[in-house]
C-alpha cells in the first residue's frame, strides 16, 4: 500500500505540473583551447531567460561586451568505491546496469547462492542475498586485496583494509552479498554459468573487490567568465587516476568537458559563437523499480526479502504497469490509494510501515510481545472497519466515489466513474433517475488529481481522432472505430452484418511479410502493444507504436 502510495503521489505531481519556458544560452569561447562556458548571472544575481525576445536582447549584449576571465578555480576530488552489495543495492544496480527487475534479480541470485554445477560439482557462488549488512569477514578482505595487488600492481590498493558501517536497526545475521570464493573469477566459471548469472556474479564479484581498491582520483577546474553586466560560468573534470573505477567503471557525464590549463585571472578571450536553446522545465520522473526500491529503503518499508514481492505484487494485481522502464500507477490503483487514505489512513502512512518494522525488531529482541503489538494495530484498525461496514449497510450506500470533470449531456449531473466486467466507464451520479454512460477508450490519456478524474478535454480530442469510417470486408456498409473492453476496433454499421475488424497501422510485419501490424489492448497489463494480423501463425509484438520506413 506504501509503495503505491509513493506512485501515486509521483503521478499526481506529473498530472498537475506546469511547464515553464527559459533559454539556455552557452558561448563557445577560445585561448589555447576550445571550451563552453553558460550564462548563469546578471548583475551579480542569478539570471533566468523567459522568452525569445529576451534571449535575442541577452545575445546582442553578450556580443557587444568582452569576454573577460575573472577566476580560474581547480581542485583534486577523491572518489571512494561503494560499499558492498546489499539487497536494496543489488536491485538498484542490476536494474540500472543490467535492465534487471528486482523479482529477476532476486531470481537468478538465489540460484548462485543455492548453487551451480562446477567442475568440483554443485558450488554456491555468492553469499546469502537477502541482506541488509555491509559487514565482510576478515579472510575475504584478504583474499581481495590480494587479487587486486597481483591483477592490478599496488597503486590500485586503498591503503588499509576498507570498513563500512551498517545503518541503524540494520540486521547483521548475514554479511555482504559478496563471492564465496574472490579467486574464483567471473572469467573462471563463465562457462558454467547462463548469460543472466554470469552478468550479475560479474557485477557482484566486481562490485566486491572495488571496495578495497584505491579511490579515483579527478582534478576539477571551474572557470568564471564576465561579459559586460553578464556571468558565465564553465566547468570540467579530467580523470587523474583511476583506482576502483578501472574494475567499476561509472557512466560518463553528457555534459563534462575539458577546460583549457592555460587559462588566467584577466586574461581576454575570443568570441567563437552563441548557442541559445529554448527549454521547457519538466516534470518530475516516475519512479523506475530501482527508484523505489531506493525510495523503500530510505522511508523503512519493507525488508531485503520483501523488496521485489512488493514490486511485483502491485504490477500483478494491476495497481501498476511498467512502461519504458518506469512504473506507472493505473487508474484502479490510484483509486484504491484514495480509498485507504480517506479511510484507512495510518495504513498508506510511511511512518506506520516503518513503525511496524521496528516492532517486529522490538519481538525479536524480546522487548516487545506480539499480542501487545498486534493489539496496537488492529484495535483502532477494527473500530475504523466496523464504521466503514456500517457505511456500507445504511441503505447500501457507496461510502467512496469518484467524480469526473464531465457533466452529463442530459441532466447535467456530474458523470462519475463506474467499473464492470473489467472495463472502466462513466456513468451519471443521478442514477437511478439518469442512466446516461460514456465509454472510456482503455488507453485515454486521463488525470486524476486531488480525487476527480479529468478527461473531459482527452475525450473530445478522442472523439475528433475517431470519427473515421472503412468500408466492412464482408457487405461494404461503411464500419465505424469503436472502443471495447480489448481497445479500438471497427464494427460495420449493418445490423444484419456485424462483422468486426482490427485497427491496422498499415505497417507490414517485419517478421513474416505478409500480414500487417494491428492494434490490441493487453487487459492484464492494461496497455496497448502491436501484433501481426495472423495471429496466431505469426506471434510477432511491440509495445511502441510502428512506423513506415522513410521511403
């Protein structure tokens, strides 16, 4: 319930957000190298660029001033490796490296832990993975530094033995997710492994080691530029010594570059260009599976063996699907969020979850008994059901409903949302009285925010977008685009015909070339995808809408 909580919440920013509009201004400057330096001052305060009239005035006053060096600051950074895997940590990385779902994850750690058939027979080749302890026992650091001195020459070992310290209240039953065996190297039993192991014991095994190697070592230059009444400012970073990043590497910054060395206080440079950009701000991202799992971590919920059931529990109940490696709470799932926080309050609250963690500790410590921490919960949980229940039983009342921003074109009334059969509709809330529905194309691009369902505006851009006849294959009345529980479809208008037919995206399939890509709706992940139209002779699907080639 937390977990689709916090999706919910993210989604609700995304659906109230507004954009704001503001141009990015960089100048291509020159001395003894080529480098970028961005507008970021005005009159010595920060300064925004809002439209294109003003980027144009600010680009007439740059060109007009000289291109003054006020500073040239530079520094040494140290970088240190990451701690060892733990649950969460594992999760995240093989998600974000690998493109790994926890549950995948979790899946394919337990059969190196179980054990994989090697040549000295059936060998478990990580620690235990459900942990949440950074703890590392003494002979593996030393078998570490070892192969890291011998693999790598002195220089890329730390100088001591590294140590990392667990959170509170973290559970040191189990030591890091590590290699049973350091010697044993991912080159070493590669062959013995499927693909999926042998990326994630490569990641685990590296991840290992690296923390008892040298930190990276970068020099950082930031160089600050006048122009008249303007500032600009521009930095980069050289790597100097690599140290864990040679076994560990992280993803290069898009926007790092290299600032000439030569460059000095008051030194004038040369005008090679201005760039200006309009930008929009955007929304916040939804949360990716390792996003959460993150966000889980962080708040207490959960545990190192819960972390992947949640994730998975919400997809397969239909709270939340996964698009473009993002998880996106469904419209039932943000109902049932609703639900509980008018009702069930306490329960969606990250502090409850949490609270309800450290109780468990609390039992296993012996400072608390499960009776007492039972009683806690279910006494006011229990007085907040019976009211609900007697809600419920006062005439058969709906105790939660969900209003749109659509009134009814027949009485007026607000149209509220109804679900039967699997298949979201509104439906008046003068009924009795009013009967009057409307269907909701499965993939309507809705809002809901603050409890109200906003989709009078995608409705009518729906209804322009449909309005579109074929002629049916079978009479030749003209056929209609509908929409049914399974998406858009066309319907011949002849009663006595009936015949039905799929909306073709008139691309032809790249796999068997003779039939066409068609649209379908997934009713399990609640989504639209492509299929080949002889289905089932041909079983070729996408999820991204396809386009013709460019001819």
């Amino acid at each position: 319930s937390v977990a689709l909580r916090f999706l919910c919440e993210r989604e609700a920013e995304i659906a109230s957000f507004v954009p704001e509009e503001y141009w990015e201004i960089d100048v291509r400057l020159s001395d003894s190298g080529v480098f970028v330096a961005s507008l970021t001052k005005k009159g010595g305060e920060k300064f925004v660029v809002r439209s294109a009239a003003e980027a144009a005035k600010v680009e007439g006053g740059l060109r007009a001033a000289r291109m003054t060096v006020e500073s040239v600051e530079e520094k040494e950074r140290l970088r240190q490796p990451p701690p060892p895997f733990i649950t969460s940590s594992l999760q995240q990385a093989a998600s974000s490296v690998l493109g790994f779902s926890p549950k995948r994850t979790m899946r394919i750690a337990q059969e190196l832990y179980e054990g994989v058939a090697l040549s000295e027979g059936s060998t478990g080749l990580i620690t235990y993975m459900r942990t949440d302890s950074v703890r590392v026992s003494d002979e593996a650091v030393a078998q570490a530094r070892t192969l890291i001195e011998k693999g790598f020459g002195k220089d890329y070992l730390s100088d001591k033995p590294r140590r990392y310290r667990n959170k509170k209240r973290s559970q040191d039953a189990h030591e890091a997710i590590r290699p049973t065996d350091p010697t044993r190297s991912p080159e070493a039993v590669a062959s013995y492994l499927s693909p999926d192991q042998r990326k994630l014991y490569t990641l685990i095994y590296n991840r290992f080691l690296a923390t008892q190697m040298a930190p990276a070592l970068y020099r950082q230059r930031k160089v600050i530029v006048t122009a008249g009444d303007y500032t600009l400012e521009a930095a980069g970073s050289t790597l100097v010594f690599p140290g864990f990043l040679k076994l560990f590497p992280e993803p290069k910054k898009k926007d790092d570059q290299k600032i000439p060395e030569g460059l000095r206080s008051g030194e004038v440079l040369k005008l090679l260009g201005i760039e200006k950009a309009q930008k929009f701000t955007e929304p916040p991202r939804r949360y990716s599976e390792a996003g959460l799992v993150n966000l889980l971590e962080k708040e207490g919920v959960g545990r190192p063996s819960t972390y992947a059931a949640i994730i998975s529990v919400i997809q397969e109940r239909g709270y939340a699907v996964k698009e473009r490696g993002s998880l996106r709470p469904t419209l039932l799932g943000q109902v049932v969020v609703d639900f509980l926080k008018r009702y069930f309050a306490e329960t969606v609250e990250p502090k409850f979850t949490a609270h309800m963690e450290e109780d468990l500790d609390r039992i296993e410590e012996g400072a608390l008994t499960r009776i007492d921490a039972l009683r806690e919960f279910y006494t006011p949980f229990s007085a907040r059901l019976e009211a609900l229940e007697s809600l419920l039983k006062d005439g058969g009342k709906r105790p939660f409903r969900v209003m749109s921003d659509l009134k009814c074109d027949k009485c007026g009334s607000p149209m509220e949302l109804r679900y039967w059969k699997g298949t979201y509709f509104l439906g008046c809330s003068n009924y009795p009285e009013c009967r009057n529905t409307v269907n909701l194309p499965p993939d309507l691009p809705y809002k809901y925010i603050d409890g109200k369902l906003i989709v009078r505006e995608a409705l009518d851009e729906y209804a322009k977008q449909t309005v579109q006849t074929i002629p049916c294959p079978e009479c030749g009345s003209p056929m209609e685009l509908r929409t049914g529980r399974y998406g858009r479809y066309y319907k011949c208008t002849d009663p006595e015909c009936g015949e039905t037919a799929p909306v073709s995206t008139g691309v032809t399939c790249p796999k068997c070339r003779e039939g066409v890509l068609v649209e379908k709706y997934s009713t399990k992940k609640k989504r639209t995808f492509y299929s080949c139209s002889r289905y089932p002779d041909c079983r070729f699907a996408v999820s991204e809408r396809p386009v013709k080639a460019c001819p």
